[in-house]
C-alpha cells in the first residue's frame, strides 16, 4: 500500500491565525464571531497565497484593520480532527496599527485573554 493509500479521505484547509499581543506580552487577541464562537484572527490559506499574506487579507477583511507586522516564521502550529475533519492552525505573530475595528459578521467583539482566561471561551470556540 502507497503512503497516498494510507491517508485517510477527509477534507482540511490550513487556516493562518495572527496571534496579537497586548503590551504585557501576557495576554493575546480572540474575536467574537456572529454566532457566539470566539477564536483567533484569522482564516483560511489560499493556494499559492503566503501566510503572511493570508494574515493581512483576512484581518482587513473580518476587523477592517491595517497589520503593520507578522512573523517570518510561526509561533504554534496546532493541529487536531473529529469524525469529519481535520483541523490546521498556524499561529504567526502579529502586530497592527491599531484596534478600531469594524464589526463583521465574523468579528462583532474583542478581547484579550490570558492562556488561563481562554479556558472560559473554550466552550464556545472552534477547535486549535
């Protein structure tokens, strides 16, 4: 059986999420999205596309705000999967002007979290 053979049939797109810190450095930015979910910024990668590239369209797209800056390299890749998908986070650091947002259907709030903050939103988050 080919490497091809093993893989399982299931469907899955990288998404890039900017990972925006406060200026503690402790804590990071999660948007709200129209139905309830919280997550990081972000979206999918489009073939061909740069991740950091993917970053500044979709932050202007879903926030309306200008990104002055993402990492060269990534600073968490997270992956997971269910019954039906599989899941493939690449978090970059990111830096914009500033956080005068435009609410979206897919950013309606923000806030910054800590790593133990964020165990609340879980319940309401997609998977990382």
């Amino acid at each position: 059986m080919s490497v091809v053979e093993k893989i399982p049939e299931c469907f899955y797109r990288v998404s890039v999420k900017a990972l925006i810190l406060d200026e503690t450095r402790k804590k990071f930015l999660i948007v709200q999205e129209d139905n309830g979910k919280w997550e990081l910024p972000g979206g999918g990668l489009d073939w061909g596309e740069l991740a950091q590239d993917a970053i500044r369209r979709e932050i202007e797209e879903e926030m309306g705000l200008e990104v002055i800056y993402v990492a060269k390299q990534p600073s968490y890749f997270l992956s997971d999967r269910d019954e039906k998908k599989v899941y493939v986070n690449v978090l970059f650091e990111t830096r914009v002007r500033d956080l005068d947002f435009v609410p979206s259907n897919e950013c309606v709030a923000i806030k910054f979290v800590s790593s133990e903050e964020v165990k609340h939103f879980l319940g309401n988050a997609t998977r990382y």
